[in-house]
C-alpha cells in the first residue's frame, strides 16, 4: 500500500473514532447505572445476586385472634445490598393445592424481615424474593421453604353468677370462629371426686351456648369446656377452669 493510501485510511479510522467519542450510544446503560443495581459491566450477567431466603414462625400453633409473626433473612453473595429488598408472601389454606399471594414485607439492613399477622384459618406459607429486573440479566428468583400454621379455635365461658350447691347455675359461652349448629361438650367434676362427669349440648346460630348446671356439693370443682372441631380449617380447642361452688 502507498504511504498516501495509509495517510488516507488512518485519516477515516480517527474520523470515525471521534463521531463514537461525540455521539455515545444511549442505549447501553453506564457502568455506574449499572454498578448501582447489582450488575457487572460489559458481562452480561448479575455480578452478585441473594443465594437464599429462609423462613420461620413464632409459634406453628396459634388460638384464632392471637397475634402470629412470620419472619426470615435473605442471605446474598458480596456487592449486593440486602437492605431494602421487596418479599413476596403466599398463603394455601389447607384443603387448597395453591397458594394466594398477601401483603408483603421489606428487608431490613442486615436482611431480616417480618410480617404480624392475626391468622383465621389453617394455612401453609411461603415467601419469594425476586426476580430483580434490568439490565443486562436478572437475578433468578430465590425461594423460601414452607412453613404450617394451625389455628385453634378459643372457647370462652363463664356462668352468670356464683354456684351455689343445689341451684341451677346458668353457663354460657361461644365458639369462635363461628360454628353454628356444632356440639359442645363438658366434662366436670368435684376435685375429690374420682370420676367425671359428661354432657353436651347444640351452639345456636351464633356459635353461642347456655347451659343450666346444678351442682350436688359445695367445695372445688373443675369444668372443661371442649370443641371436637372436624373442619380442615381450624383445630379443635377446649377451656378449663377450677371455681369454688358455695
């Protein structure tokens, strides 16, 4: 080649690098746009991403109306920020083969969350973080495992006034959640005695109870009030008490 043809073309390539130098693509995002959502520029992967979310409860057994939490930790590899991370909640109530997405949480500086709830139904729950979006590639979504909750129903009671040996004494009570229509039962006895004793009796339409009981000797006695719940969205539960009949 001529010394004047290479002058020529060494003249276009400097051309054409200053048009790159004055006109940058815009559809290529910086490497700090990108540094800043977790990715490594010029890869085209996620140059850190959460490598596990676990899953936990305060207690896998709660009376209905009694506050629960659900709580965990999402774990990342180094350069990704855990705080501030969106968690995705589902719920399946037993008897159901798929799971509803609830209200969610947020992680906290180190990655922990927590979510408190007041459960009505039993019911199993997962979480989910992910996936996060943008360029160039995703960070797959991280999952957590299951975790049971079974709900108790409460069985409140009292009697309308103080037992007195001999008289009709009203109890009265109610089964909640509501259970119309169901049995209640009671076993009760005087704390000398050896035996018990046994009755039940039908829940109104509100799920409430008034049984008269007439009790044969003054001293200490004690009274169980159960509920044999049969329905897969709530556990049986019972109430005792020991109480003085004059």
């Amino acid at each position: 080649m001529s010394v004047r043809r290479r002058l020529i073309v060494i003249a276009w390539s400097l051309a054409a690098l200053a048009v790159v130098a004055l006109y940058p693509r815009t559809d290529v995002p910086s490497r700090v746009d990108l540094l800043a959502h977790g990715y490594s520029y010029g890869t085209g992967y996620a140059a850190s991403c959460p490598t596990s979310l676990s899953l936990g409860v305060t207690s896998h057994k709660v009376v209905s109306g009694s506050p629960m939490s659900l709580n965990g930790q999402l774990l990342a590899e180094p350069g990704f920020s855990v705080s501030g991370q969106p968690i995705q909640f589902y719920q399946a109530v037993f008897s159901s083969t798929s799971f509803t997405q609830i209200s969610g949480a947020v992680t906290d500086s180190t990655g922990s969350y927590v979510k408190v709830g007041w459960p009505s139904l039993n019911a199993t729950y997962k979480t989910k973080w992910g996936p996060l979006g943008g360029p160039p590639t995703a960070c797959p979504e991280v999952n957590s495992g299951r975790a049971t909750v079974l709900v108790y129903v409460r069985v409140p009671w009292l009697f309308d006034r103080q037992p007195v040996a001999g008289q009709s004494t009203l109890l009265y009570g109610s089964v909640r959640p509501l259970h119309p229509g169901q049995r209640i039962h009671f076993m009760y006895k005087r704390l000398d005695d050896r035996n018990f004793r046994f009755s039940s009796a039908t829940m109104d339409t509100n799920s409430n109870f008034f049984v008269p009981f007439v009790f044969d000797r003054p001293g200490r006695w004690y009274m169980r009030v159960s509920f044999y719940d049969l329905d897969p969205f709530h556990e049986g539960n019972y109430t005792a008490k020991i109480f003085n009949v004059r």
